[in-house]
C-alpha cells in the first residue's frame, strides 16, 4: 500500500481535503504558493479563486458525510482546467499552466505505475 499524504485546503468557510503520493504532496503545497504569488500579477476580467494550503497531515479520517476527500490526480485536472480557461492579457500564463502540468503529468505516470503493480 502506497503512502499517501493529506493536503487541507481552505477558500473562504469552505475546506477540502486532498489525498497525495507523499512523495508528491510536497509540490501541491509549493504549487499552491508559486499560484498565490502569481494570481495577483494576472490581467484577466475572471481570476480563478484559489484555495490556500492551511495543513498536511499523514493520517486522515473524516468524522460524517460533510467531506469528501478528493484524489490528487483528480484535483490537479480540475485546476489545470480552471487555469487554462483564463483568458490572460498580458501575464504570461502559459508558465503557471506549465507547472500545473509538469505536476498533472508526474501524478499520471505514479498511478499509472501502482495500477501496473
């Protein structure tokens, strides 16, 4: 059994909980930080809101049915999608997208590999 690590995120009363690789888990974080630092940089008339990485922890268990926790993968695509329906003026976004998707295609290739195992 792989072992995984929980990102919690927050945007605004709003929390979700991510399950990562824990090797990767590390790069959600710093990803997170790199986009925070950027987002105020960006043109556009609609700029993605984006949940702050506010803890990790390496056991998780959610207590009734009012969370969810969400695979990495899954949350990944999610937000490569959001970012790549930015209709950006004048930041370059093509350099944010590029480290969503360097993440995206490393989460891939590591659960590609432990269906295979």
């Amino acid at each position: 059994m792989p072992q995984m690590r929980y990102a919690i995120l927050k945007l605004e009363q709003q929390l979700e909980f991510v399950e990562m690789p824990a090797s990767y888990s590390y790069q959600l974080t710093a990803l997170h930080l790199r986009l925070h630092k950027e987002l105020e940089k960006l043109t556009a008339d609609v700029v993605p809101q984006l949940p702050h990485v506010i803890a990790e922890c390496d056991n998780l268990e959610l207590v009734g049915a009012a969370h969810v926790i969400t695979q990495g993968l899954a949350y990944i695509n999610r937000l490569e999608q959001t970012f790549a329906g930015v209709q950006e003026k004048a930041y370059p976004l093509i350099s944010l997208l590029t480290e969503i998707r360097a993440l995206q295609a490393q989460l891939e290739q590591w659960y590609e590999e432990e269906w295979e195992a």
